[in-house]
C-alpha cells in the first residue's frame, strides 16, 4: 500500500531517479537496490522511480525490470511511493510493461515521451491514454523533448490533464514561462525533471522533484521545498545557491555515470554501468569529489 498523498502531491514532494544497481559482472543487484531504496528514503525520500534513463531502462530487460519493483516495493512500499517508467516508443510494449508493473505492486507509472519516431501531438495523445487505460495506477507524463525529440505540447498536457488516472507530470523542458503556463491550464501536478530549476519551478506552481541529485542530497532538496512551501523563500534560495556545486558535478558527463560513482565512493550499492555506458574516469571522479565538496557533501 503507497503513502498517504494529496491531489496536489499525489507522489509525495521528492524523489528520486534511483539507478539500478549491477553486481560486478553486470547483472541485477536486487539486494543492493533493496538496501539502496531503503537508504534513498531514509535520507529524505517520498518516492522513487525505478526503471527510467537514471535506472539504465534501455539497457535492462522486462523480466529485470519486474524484478526490481518488486524488491523494492518490498523493502519500502509501505513507507515511500514506488513508481516504475514504462514508456517506450512502442505503444503497445509500454502497455505490456504498465500491466506488468501493475502486477508487480508499483505504485505509479511513468510515461516518458515516445523518443525517436517523433509522433505527431495525437500520436502522443493517444500513446499516452492507452497506457493511462491499460491499469488503475496513476500515471506521471515524463516531457523531456531533448531525448524525446518531441515535446508535450501545451494543448495536449491540457487534453491529458483531464484523464482521470493522469495526474502529474515530470518536466523536464526547460522553459519556465511554459510550465507556469501549463501548471495553470492543466491541472497536474508538476514535478520538476531538472534539479537546477526546482525552485524557479516552485514559484510557478510545481510541488516538488523527480531527482537524480537527491541520491546524495535528498535531506538538502527537501529542506529548500519545505521552505519554499512555508513561505521562508529566503531560506529556499540560500539552499538552493548552496546545492549550485552539486547539479553542475553530476552532470558534467552523462548522470547515470556520476550518480554511480557519487554511491560507490559513499560505499551504497551502485556498481558499475551496461553499455553504451561507461564508468566514471580518475580524472571525471576527481572532479566530481570536488563538485560535491564544494556542495556540503563530505564523501
């Protein structure tokens, strides 16, 4: 059974992209992920999502990805919100993977953009409902036109918007004038898919973050939505100029690469990372320790 949530935060406030950890010779660590989803939350988590470009999802298999909801719906389920990425650019392989997860104990789902095929807005439309109609878990878009090569656009976040079981939506769009558009017209709740923009996303109406900086700094995230939200924007901005170190380390290469390298210098279970990824360099964790020094993380 999920958290208790709200229609203003029907997944809690923060969450994070967990990666999906790999034992030595590649395969799924479904101990390491129970005891990382265990620490992911006790640091500060309402809610993980598993099985999205953070988790290697295009590098795992559907059975390893069943696999890894249900032990992590195991160790946490009944104290953070599960949620599970189910798009692809196949319709109907996404609704296979929305019944799977439905069967697995996932508590939402998320539906990246079809990448690749770039889809009219009626193609995206109608992909989009067909996962919503294909279980009874909610259902949270997933915009982000840099890997999609298509965007949401604001008609069809409006049209999705009134589908009962689709009710928020991950923007990773990096237009605030949009999104504070979008907030007002639509209805869904909006979380940001940047970390840098949280709080310019905050002052338009977001509730929170679907993060990949929060697998070392989900306490700090916290504290600068909490602020925000109780009115203390003074304290929001100060974390947020503290955390400018943090979002610029791990994304100077790809954020899969570093958010692993970040975990296994902490001794978490991360491991290393399937092809076409590669592990971090001397030199990349280098810089990435010094990234994180410089943003309060002490590794």
């Amino acid at each position: 059974m999920a958290p208790t949530s709200t229609p203003q935060t029907p997944f809690g406030r923060v969450l994070t992209a967990m990666v999906t950890p790999f034992t030595a010779d590649g395969g799924l660590d479904l101990d390491g992920a129970q005891r990382l989803a265990a620490h992911l939350v006790d640091s500060g988590n309402d809610g993980l999502v598993l099985n999205g470009t953070t988790g290697e999802s295009p590098t795992t298999t559907d059975a390893e990805k069943a696999q890894l909801v249900r032990a992590v719906v195991e160790a946490v389920g009944d104290r953070a919100h599960v949620i599970t990425g189910v798009g692809t650019n196949n319709t109907h392989h996404s609704v296979e993977l929305a019944r799977q997860a439905q069967s697995a104990g996932a508590h939402g789902l998320l539906a990246v953009t079809p990448y690749y095929s770039k889809p009219p807005q009626e193609g995206l439309y109608r992909h989009t409902v067909a996962i919503a109609d294909a279980t009874d878990l909610p259902v949270m878009l997933y915009d982000i036109p840099g890997r999609a090569a298509v965007a949401l656009e604001h008609d069809t976040l409006v049209r999705l918007g009134e589908h009962p079981r689709i009710v928020a939506n991950k923007d990773a769009k990096g237009d605030v004038a949009a999104a504070s558009r979008a907030i007002a017209d639509s209805g869904l709740a909006w979380y940001s898919g940047d970390d840098n923009l949280t709080l310019p996303l905050l002052s338009v109406g977001a509730v929170g973050v679907v993060s990949v900086v929060g697998h070392v700094v989900a306490a700090e995230m916290r504290a600068m939505i909490e602020a925000f939200v109780a009115g203390d924007h003074a304290k929001a901005l100060a974390v947020h100029q503290s955390l400018l170190p943090v979002f610029t380390g791990i994304f100077r290469t790809q954020g899969v690469i570093l958010s692993k390298a970040a975990l296994n210098l902490q001794g978490h279970p991360a491991g290393p990372l399937r092809l076409p990824l590669v592990s971090a360099t001397d030199a990349e964790i280098t810089r990435l320790k010094e990234d994180l020094a410089a943003g309060g993380v002490h590794l």
